[in-house]
C-alpha cells in the first residue's frame, strides 16, 4: 500500500503510463520495440511499452484514462485531427476541458513521479494546482496553464507521429515554461494559474486551446523542433 499520488489515498498503486500507450504505436518495429535516446541510467534504452511508473491506484489511473486519455485518442488520433487541417489553421469542436486537462495530466504525471525517474523534471509550487485540475475536471480559465501545439512535418511533409519527447522545463523571461512532443506535435505549456497578456501576446493566446472550443495549428520542420535541443541539454547534464 502507498499513496497514490492523485487521489492521496493510502491504496495499491498500479503501473500507470506517464504518457498514453497508444501514442507509442508509432514508435514500435516488428518486434514491438523501440529505442530510447537517454543518458538517465534508470531508463532502459530498448523498450517494449511506453513509460511507466507506480504512481496512481487503480481507480484514478482509468479515471484519468476514461476522461482525458480516450477522448484524446478518438477525437486526435482516431479522428486525425491534425490531417484534417492545414497549417496555421484553426481545429475546431474539441471539448475544452478534456482536451486541455489531457495534456495537464501528462504534464503533471511527470511531476508528481520520483525525481531520480523523469530526468529532474520539477514544477516545483504549481504541481500541487495542478493535480488538483486534473482529480477535479477542473481546466480553468484559457489562459491558466495554456499550451499550444506546434505541428511536426518531416522532409516527406508526412506528420511526425512517431516522435516522443518527455518534458523538459524552459524560461522566457516572464514564465516557466515547458516543452513535450507527442501526438504528432511539440507542445510548449507555460507554467502560471494565471497568464497576464500584452498586446504582443495576442498571436499566441489565440493558440492556446479556448473555451470555445477551438486551437489554432502551426507547423515547423521537425529538425526544428526545441524539445529535441532541450532533452540533448538534459542528456549533457547526465554525462557530465
């Protein structure tokens, strides 16, 4: 018995994927394997599931996968959201809440995990509110916890489904910040209950999913993609 890390109830804690499994089908060869690129000796390199760790009870582990995780896939995967679009185009009729709450929950599942286990990736003050979004349903306002998705396009223009990096912490000068990819995209999280917008920001608020029910889609070659630089910079300091 241990704490499960959601609820805070003293139950059995199962193995519970940081990241869903089915966003790891991509990244699977004939032998249902894929490599991990990590310097961080608790990971294996050769893998045959996504990450996982002993972090939620039975109970919250399907909550978590019934509200946020089969909505995500269905209307995202299932449903290709991303293919149906053209670049820096809106994706409409999401669910506000779910979809947003999705990605908070992989967000904060990194966080609330031993830190030896995620490559140091700490929220320090902001893991507590947002645990409390996720066990609530709760996906605040449009501009508590925003994130937007960058759409990743190899040389083929094909999608880069089948790219997968963990969460690394960045700062741009007014907030924390974070960077994942995942589900085709590289999504950029700013770490602030409550971001205060300047006129400059307006272009990328209206990235941000909306209550409405919409986010806006931009694209960038995936050679581009930051989270790539931001997990080498994590790798250097594990080998130093």
């Amino acid at each position: 018995m241990s704490q499960c890390a959601l609820c805070l109830e003293e139950r059995m804690l199962v193995e519970s994927h940081l990241i869903p499994e089915y966003l790891f089908r991509p990244l699977y060869d004939s032998k249902h394997q894929f490599e991990r690129l990590t310097a961080n000796p608790n990971f294996d390199h050769s893998m045959n599931k996504g990450i996982r760790y002993p972090l939620l009870c039975a109970k919250c582990d399907g909550g978590i996968n019934t509200a946020y995780e089969q909505p995500f896939l269905k209307f995202w995967m299932e449903g290709q959201a991303l293919n149906r679009t053209l670049c820096n185009q809106a994706i409409k009729d999401l669910d506000y809440a779910k979809f947003k709450l999705f990605h908070l929950s992989i967000l904060w599942r990194f966080a609330a995990c031993d830190k030896r286990y995620a490559d140091h990736f700490d929220l320090g003050q902001h893991e507590e509110p947002l645990r409390l979004m996720v066990k609530n349903g709760d996906a605040g306002a449009f501009n508590s916890y925003p994130m937007f998705p960058q759409m990743l396009l190899k040389q083929d223009g094909s999608i880069a489904y089948d790219q997968i990096c963990i969460p690394t912490r960045n700062f741009n000068g007014r907030y924390l910040g974070a960077r994942m990819v995942y589900a085709g995209c590289q999504w950029s999280f700013i770490i602030s209950p409550n971001v205060v917008l300047e006129d400059k920001d307006a272009v990328v608020s209206a990235a941000w999913p909306h209550p409405f029910g919409q986010i806006l889609v931009t694209s960038i070659p995936l050679e581009e993609c930051r989270a790539h630089c931001d997990l080498e910079q994590v790798r250097k300091r594990f080998l130093s």
